[in-house]
C-alpha cells in the first residue's frame, strides 16, 4: 500500500479498520486484579498488518513498534514540537539542513544483551530504505552512513529539517542486526524477516512480543535485560475489541484503558474511571474543486469564500463532541508552525451571502462527495456532511449530498474528480512539512484540481517553509503559508475531531501522542 503522503489510502484504511473491525468482549485475557497491578489490558480497534519496524505504519502496529523497539531520537512525552535524544545522545542539524549529525549513548543493549552499535544503526535505516515497505518513503533521499563507532550521519540532497522529527517514528526502530540477518533480513525487497520479527524481539526496548495475532491480540512482557527504567508492568495486552464493548469492559475492570471511544460514549464515565479528552491530530477539511472542466462554480473564488463564512464551525463541534478542537489552518494545533485558536474562521452569514452575490454565481447547486462508512475517531462523516448542507442553505448554495464507499469516493478524491470533498489528513510525522501536500502541484492539492503554478505567491510561501532552518524561522513561515491557504486557498479547516482514551483510577502517566498513541513504558500504577 502506498504512503499516506502519496494517497489517502492507507488513512483511509486505518479509520476504516479503527471504525469496523472487532472482537467480543473481556473473555480473552483475564485483567490485573483490581484494575491495575502487574498486567496491563488495552482495548482499541485493531489497524494491525506486522511487528517488523521496517514495514510498520498503522496505528496498532505503532503502539507494539514503540514498546519493542528504540530509536534514535524521540519526544518529551505528547509534545512533537521538539525532538529529544533517545539512542542518540546527542544530534546537530547542518546550517544548510542537509546533514544530520547523531551521536549514540553507551551502553544500549539489545533484549539479548548484545550491544546496540553504529553498524546495527546503519542496517535498520537503510533497510526501512531500500526494502520498500509502507514507511520506506521516510527516508527517501536520505544516505546513511557510520563516520565511527558512536558517530551516524544521515544526508539529504536538499535541505530536509523535518529529518529530526521523522526520527523519532517506531518504523524507524533499531534491529540487532546480527540476529535479523539470521532470519532474513536484508536492506532490499529481498528481505524475509517479517515472519520471524511478527514472533520474536530483536530490539532494545523496555518491552518483547510474547505472542502477536493481527486479528485478535498481542502480548507484551517486559525485557529482563532492559538497560533503561524498567517498565511498571510486567505484561501489557493489547485487545482487539469494538468501542461498544471497550466501554464496558473499562467499566468493569476487565480492561484498564479504552483507547476508541467516541465523544458520546465517554459522556457520563462513573467518577472511578479518568477520562483524558484531547483533539486529536487529525483534520476534517472541505475541498472546492479549482478545475474548471470539473466545476465552473467552486474555481471561482468568491464561492469559496461564502462556503468558508458560511459554515457553522461551532455546530459542526457540538457534533464532534468532547475533546474536539476547531482547525484554524490545515496543521493540526500540537505541531509546530499551527495557527493560533484566534485566527480560526468564524460564522458570517451576512459576509457569506454577501461574497456569494459578488461571485456573480447565482442559485448554485453544488455536489458534495464523503466516504460513507468511514469514521474517524469515532465521528462519521454523514451527520458533518448533512449539518454543512443545512449550513450553506442558509448562504444561499444548495448542496447535493454524495456519499459513496469509500473506494468509489477515494478513486474521485486522489484523481481530483469531486466538485466538492469532506476528507481528513492526519500527519504522516509530526512536522509542519508534511502539509506542503495542500499547495498547487502536490498531493492533495491536485485533488482538489489545484495545479502547479495556480497561486504563485502560496507556492513560493511553501517553497520558502520548505527549506526555512530553525525553529522560529519555519514557525513563522508556515503561519504564512496557512494565512495565505486560508485567504485564497481551496480548501476549509473544520475541525480536529476528538482523542478520547479512559483509563482505571490505577493507571498513570497516561498522554496521547499524534504517533505513536500511547507509550506503555510510560504508564504507571497507583
């Protein structure tokens, strides 16, 4: 499957997963007595393909992914905003963004006591590389090589500061290299390790797989030979369950933390139970189609314009539910270079209808297309749709409802078919650069008949972002390119619907990560 920065597939796939897939209830694995103690039970809605960092990418896979295995740089708890050292102890990013310097720190060692090296490094980089599985594109273009025994340095042909922060993915998780080898590995498609790594450990961190079944569970048990802080619990498991029944079992005890509740479903949680409610990285977005052989209406600006004062940001929250944020800007408010809440568009209906007669479009009937069954965090896409059709009525646009399969809908969508599209993007990593995908010429911009050379000034705004260095520099770059997106662009921010996770009174620790969702080496108990 391609990358979700080449197509909305593997997104789609994921919320669809996290949407429909399932299990019974708490009869798998009996909890830890009392709600806590020794084993820890996860309930989520499996998106699980493998445990091989190297092909890894879905939400699941991630969470196993940051247990089993380390990498060189990471982030201080949910803030993304800054990578921190992790097997490196130390990294330098070249004045021209071009190379990547990584110290490593002593002492690392694998679950088999092995030490962790600079050569181990090499291999598991540039197999994620060359293998070509779903994360290999975090690493396109970029060389790596060890300069001596603690020293890696990673080189990109063009200034790539977004590098600290891919880093920091489970993909990216450091093999022992000499054990996968034994088992097939290799840094090219040839590789058939995946078999052994779904079934065994060649990592260094706090946790290995104890048993992995794509469809119904996965167990974790502590690494004996750990060299870092020992984990709290000494077997993590990790259900595949449906949100009607994740919320049960936490209510019972049978499980200490449901990770895929819906905003309604956490409503009225008894007081025993800690409900963490934040909006998640995701962003729902509306596209108007700049193509005029697809629509003669949605190219011209002034629609756009009346649709963007015209929708009803406040009901279509009220519909999210807890824990859901408005979206000021397509990068989403926990990575660096979001625009601030207060420069959120706000409902106008005056100024719609006023931009609507300005458009010398009159009566307009417009087709909105959605995936039908897809949700995301727990929010389907229909009741959105029908709550922006009431909306824009209002202004004076009539919308024609399309939802459709999600296969026919994702065909229109990444061939730039739809006049209008309801969709969402979650980030790929944690980097503002991610969403360079909105301009003309790339990703989705072309799904939205968006060509290069249409908006010469957010073009050059994006090239400018692309190869800003430093942290200030690129923050204030990409509050202007979202500033000039959300002045004359195609698209309408909506909302980031909400991440809600409840936990037994036992645990601690817990945050939610836009990569990774939870780190279970972080979690403790009461």
């Amino acid at each position: 499957m391609a990358t979700r920065s080449q197509t909305a597939a593997v997104l789609l796939a994921g919320a669809l997963a996290l949407a429909a897939c399932g299990s019974g209830g708490g009869s798998q694995t009996p909890a830890a007595s009392g709600g806590g103690g020794k084993t820890l039970v996860i309930d989520t809605s499996f998106d699980l393909k493998t445990a091989d960092p190297g092909r890894t990418y879905e939400p699941t896979g991630l969470i196993v992914g940051k247990a089993v295995y380390e990498t060189l740089l990471t982030f201080d708890g949910a803030d993304v905003t800054k990578p921190v050292p992790a097997l490196a102890e130390s990294y330098e990013l070249s004045k021209d963004g071009k190379i990547l310097t990584l110290k490593l720190k002593k002492g690392a060692t694998f679950a088999d006591g092995s030490p962790l090296t600079a050569d181990d490094v090499v291999f598991s980089l540039t197999r994620v590389r060359d293998m070509k599985g779903t994360p290999s594109f975090l690493l396109d273009g970029v060389e790596v090589a060890k300069t001596d025994d603690s020293t890696i340095t990673l080189t990109s042909k063009a200034p790539n500061p977004a590098l600290p922060y891919i880093l920091p993915n489970p993909a990216l998780g450091i093999l022992n290299s000499k054990v996968a080898k034994e088992h097939g590995a290799t840094t090219d498609a040839q590789d058939k390790a995946e078999q052994y790594l779904n079934s065994a450990s060649a990592g260094s961190g706090p946790y290995m797989i104890e048993s992995f079944n794509v469809s119904s569970q996965v167990t974790l048990k502590a690494n004996p030979k750990y060299y870092g802080t020992k984990p709290a619990y000494d077997k993590v498991v990790i259900r595949n369950v449906e949100a009607a029944t994740q919320k049960l079992n936490v209510q019972r005890g049978d499980s200490q933390i449901a990770l895929n509740l819906s905003g309604d479903q956490v409503t009225g949680m008894p007081a025993t139970l800690q409900v963490k409610k934040t909006a998640s990285a995701n962003v729902i977005f509306l596209l108007a189609n700049q193509d005029s052989a697809i629509s003669k209406t949605t190219t011209n600006p002034k629609f756009v314009e009346a649709v963007r004062k015209g929708v009803d940001y406040a009901g279509l929250l009220e519909l999210a539910g807890e824990g859901s944020a408005q979206a000021p800007g397509v990068i989403p408010s926990q990575l660096l270079g979001a625009l601030p809440a207060d420069q959120a568009a706000k409902r106008d209906v005056e100024g719609a209808k006023a931009a609507l007669a300005a458009s010398g479009v009159s009566n307009p009937t417009v087709k909105l297309e959605y995936p039908s069954e897809l949700t995301v965090n727990g929010l389907s896409f229909q009741p959105l749709a029908e709550r922006i059709q009431a909306n824009l009525k209002e202004v004076g646009i009539t919308v024609d409802l399309q939802p459709a399969p999600v296969t026919t809908a994702l065909d229109n969508y990444r061939n730039g078919k739809e006049e209008m599209g309801l969709w969402y993007w979650g980030p790929d990593y944690p980097d503002p650069s991610d969403y360079l995908a909105f301009l003309p010429g790339k990703t989705v911009g072309l799904r939205a008949g968006w060509k290069a050379g249409a908006a010469k000034e957010i073009e050059a705004a994006g090239d400018k972002a692309a190869t800003a260095i430093g942290d200030d520099a690129r923050k204030a770059a990409y509050v202007d390119v979202q500033t000039k997106l959300n002045a004359s662009g195609p698209f309408v921010p909506l909302i980031q619907p909400g991440q809600n996770i409840v936990t037994a009174a036992s645990v601690t620790g817990l945050e939610y990560h836009p990569v990774w969702t939870v780190d279970v080496a972080d979690l403790g108990v009461k």
